[in-house]
C-alpha cells in the first residue's frame, strides 16, 4: 500500500488532495468572507486578521481526506475565534463541510467514542466563545449552528452508509463470481467423472464381448466355420460401436480441456435445448409436462436437468432409437418419469446396475426424495419424486 492511501475494510482512500477538495475549500472560504463582510452581530469589521482565519477555517479541507477529524477541529477553531473576536456571525461554512466529512468517513467510526467526545468537545468551546464576546445570548446563531452541523452529521452519515451498502453489494457480487466458479469447476469435476465412468463401463463391456466371441471363435475354427466367422463379425460391430462411443466421450472430455472453468449445471429452463440435441443424434423423444410450472430451488432444478440427461443418455445407449418424458408439478413434489424400449439383448439390464442409476438415487435421496429404476415389461423406466422443500417459491 502507498503513503497516499489508506485502507478502511475493503475500501481504499486516497489521502491526496484532489480538486475537488481545492474547489470545496475554494467555495467554502468565497462563503465565509462574504459572511464576515456582512454586519449581522458584528463589532468588528473584515480585515487582514479576519481574512487569515476565516483561510484558516477553509483551507484545512484540502487535507480533509488524511484527517478529517483534525481538520473539523481546526476549522471550528478558526471560526469560533473569529466569533470571539466580533466579527459579524454567520454559518460556518468551513466546520460544517469538515463535519460533513467527518461523519462521512469510515475511519472516523473506529473510534466512535472519541469522535462523539471531540465533536461535542468543540461545539460547546464554540458556544462558549461566541457568547463571550456578544452581549446576551447569541440564541438564534447557535440554534442555527446545530441545525446546520446536524444536518451535515445526517448527510454525511447517509452518504456513508450508502458507500458502505455498495461495498456490500460488490462484495456479494464478488462472492458470488467466487462461488459460480467453485461451482464449475466442480461441474467440470462431476462431468469428468461421469465420462470417465462410461468410457469405463463401454470399454469393460466391450473387451468382455471380444473376449468371449474371439474364444468361441478359437475353438471352433475346424469344427464350425460358420460360427467363427459369425462371431468374428460380431466382434468387429462390436469393436467399431465402441471406438465410435469413446469418441464421443473423449471428444467430450477434450471439449473441456482447454477451459479452465465451465459453466454451472443449468435446470429445467434448459430442457427444450437438452431434447433437441438427443433429438439431433437420432432418439425420438416425447415430452409431457403437466401442472402449472413454478419457480423451483436452484438444487431442485439442477438434481431433475442431472436426472432427465442421465436416463436420456441411457436412452440413447440402450433404448430402441425413443424415449418418452413426462414431467408433473404437483403441489409438493416435482415428479420425473423416463421411460424407453430396451433394445438390449436377452439377459441384460440395461441401465439398471450401472453407476449412472446409482448417481440418479443419490441426487434424489440428497434431496429428500426418491427414485426408482428399473424394467417393467419390455421397457425400462426412471421415476424420481423430487420435494419442493423450502427453497422453492
């Protein structure tokens, strides 16, 4: 930090004067000698000593910024002497823009009980010499000298809990930048492993089939060729639908590489945009949606978009080229229902013992809710019953 600033919390200074500063003082001291030219209570008229107090009284204000409590003790100083010496009363001018400044400043409210103490210590030397040097009691004048430095505390008041509200604003705000980054990166952490997990399943899959296919082949290359060339050509479709996924999922993963941050999981806003890109691979998608949509929690409605691409991705890689979904707003829970044909050879569960359903339940049960999976008949379908809870409005 340079000597030219100083820093209050996440508020930086300037203690240089400025010109605005230059300006402030200027006009404060064209004020205050138009005041003392006057002859409102005055048995002294303006001259060179008056003059020199009344700049006293100003100028101080160029420096307002590195003391601003000195500077208003300086400044009340001045024209509480030239109170005393009987020059004509009228606002001060000076002390009361140093006032305002005072009360405008953060530093000030460090020590709150000393600022308090000063301010009331000068305002009764004030008084005090003002009503010595006139006859009677200058009421009026210091009536009016605490409406006047009353209302400069409140301005300047005001106008610092006003910065001080916008800190705040900007601190939110930078917070929030913070936290939709973590958010992303951890976004790009979960995608990441979701790939890695189906490149995974893919590969394993893969390498079992290519396995059992080339020891058949193996074995009955004399006996039957037939069947060796069957499970040949079985294994070279297999081989090729597989490099083709982990293509895919690769190409994903590079996609991501470069960046070094993604952006947050999106919601249901999102799911025209989530069926049109399935629907441009080829999965015929039907979409229901019934009850009166609502505004939901920001984790409500990232679990359901998660869920909805999960199972359109299983779909996609298990199903018979279509898929339907059916979306309900009730009145408690949001209600998910995905279902497809299995297109899976006889035996298998497709979808159902993979890692992806086991994701699913997770984000769910996180959620208070529930999800099933699983095959009914020839088609396999996810059903999740997601509470609104008390975020959702």
């Amino acid at each position: 930090m340079s000597a030219g600033t100083v820093k209050v919390g996440r508020l930086r200074l300037s203690q240089a004067p400025t010109l605005s500063d230059a300006v402030v003082a200027g006009a404060a001291f064209a004020a205050t000698l138009a005041a003392l030219a006057g002859e409102h209570g005055a048995t002294r008229s303006l001259d060179a000593p008056g003059v020199g107090l009344a700049a006293i009284a100003c100028f101080p204000l160029l420096v307002r910024r590195a003391w601003p409590l000195g500077v208003f003790v300086v400044t009340a100083a001045a024209t509480a002497t030239l109170s005393g010496l009987g020059y004509a009363l009228g606002p001060p001018f000076g002390p009361t823009v140093a006032l305002f400044f005072v009360a405008a400043d953060d530093r000030t409210r460090l020590h709150a009980a000393r600022t308090a103490a000063v301010i009331v210590g000068v305002f009764a030397f004030h008084v005090g010499v003002t009503s010595s040097a006139h006859s009677g009691f200058p009421t009026s004048p210091i009536l009016f000298g605490i409406v006047v430095w009353g209302g400069a505390w409140m301005v300047g008041d005001q106008v610092r809990q006003r910065r001080r509200r916008r800190l705040e604003v900007e601190e939110r705000l930078r917070r929030a930048e913070q936290e939709a980054a973590r958010e992303g990166r951890l976004a790009a952490a979960e995608e990441r492993t979701r790939i890695a997990r189906d490149l995974h399943d893919s590969a394993a899959h893969a390498i079992n089939v290519i396995l059992v296919q080339a020891g058949a082949a193996r074995l009955l290359q004399e006996r039957d060729p037939n069947a060796v060339k069957a499970a040949l050509s079985t294994i070279e479709d297999v081989a090729r639908e597989t490099i083709g996924e982990i293509d895919l999922l690769v190409g994903g993963l590079r996609e991501n590489v470069g960046s070094p941050t993604v952006e947050a999981p999106v919601g249901l806003a999102a799911l025209d945009t989530l069926v049109e890109r399935y629907r441009a691979s080829g999965l015929q998608i039907e979409v229901r949606v019934e009850g009166r949509t609502r505004l939901l929690a920001r984790r409500l409605d990232q679990a359901a978009f998660r869920i909805l691409q999960e199972s359109l991705t299983n779909a996609a890689r298990h199903g018979d080229g279509r898929a339907k979904v059916a979306i309900r707003y009730g009145e408690r829970e949001l209600e998910l229902t995905i279902s497809n044909v299995v297109a899976a050879a006889p035996g298998t569960t497709a979808g159902g013992g993979g890692h992806g359903i086991l994701g699913m339940r997770e984000r769910a049960s996180l959620l208070g809710g529930t999800l099933d999976a699983g095959r009914e008949g020839d088609a396999f379908q996810v059903r999740a019953r997601l509470p609104y809870g008390e975020e959702a409005t």
